[in-house]
C-alpha cells in the first residue's frame, strides 16, 4: 500500500471514530499532498511519489519543530502541546529516524569510505549520505558529527 493510501484510510478511521486530535492534522497533510500533485500537473509530472510525500511530511515537521521552539519561548505550552502531537501523529508515516549512536557510526564510516580528509570533503560525504540513508538520518545531527570528524 502507498504511503498516500496509509494516509488516507488513517484519516478515514480518524472521521468514523471522531477522533478530535488526530483528523486535524490528517486532513493538513492530505491538504499538502494534494497541493504538491497540482503542483506536478502543473510541470507535467504525472503522479506523486512516496519519496515526495515523505519529503513533503519532513517539512511539516520542521515547520512545527520551529513553532515548538517559538511556544516555548514564549511560554504558551498549550499550543506546544498541540504542535507536540502534530509532529507525534506525522511521524507516525515516516520511516523510523536512527539513533544519534547509529548515526555517528555511519557517519564514520562514510568519511572513511569516501576517503574525506578535511572539510573540504563535507559535500562528498553528505552527498554519499543522502544517497544512502536519506530517510533515515536526521540530517541536522549529521553535519555536526561530521565537522567534528573532519576537524
């Protein structure tokens, strides 16, 4: 089943139980998907794949992580909690992200494989990483280990 599908029978479900905190955001990411497949008949694309609906749901996470660091700022927590949940429910249709342990390791070996020596091999390894383990690595952990490895 396509990532689009999960989606949609997981908002169908949510309607029929009336479930009042996880429909919302269902119904925002069914809303953004549909977006980008205007957005591709617009460049002729004729379907959205599972990688731009996963790529689209990354966004809205950091979308709300920024408004999470704002609510906190501020000190209104019950819009942290409710943005809280909207990242809980959207990672719900992500692949599972790896641990900082696991990322460090596969970052090591990535520099070693590519034979990075400096920083100025960072786009090498980021490069050998996106390919790889786009899905799964948190990129923003990622360029921090490796400035450290490449020091």
């Amino acid at each position: 089943m396509s990532l689009k599908n999960q989606i949609e029978v997981k908002l169908n479900a949510a309607l029929k139980e009336k479930d009042k905190k996880v429909y919302p955001t269902m119904r925002l990411i069914v809303s953004a998907i549909k977006d980008a497949e205007i957005a591709n008949r617009i460049k002729d694309k004729k379907e959205i794949l599972d990688s731009d609906i996963t790529a689209i749901l990354k966004k809205m996470i950091k979308q709300r992580k920024e408004s999470c660091d704002v609510y906190k700022k501020a000190g209104r927590t019950e819009l942290l909690d409710s943005e809280t949940k909207e990242i809980e429910i959207i990672n719900t249709f992500l692949p599972k992200q790896l641990s900082d342990e696991e990322t460090k390791k596969i970052c090591e070996e990535t520099v070693k494989s590519v034979g990075a020596a400096s920083m100025k091999d960072i786009g090498k390894v980021m490069g050998a990483l996106k390919t790889k383990y786009s899905d799964n690595l948190d990129f923003s952990k990622v360029s921090p280990i490796i400035k450290n490895l490449l020091k």
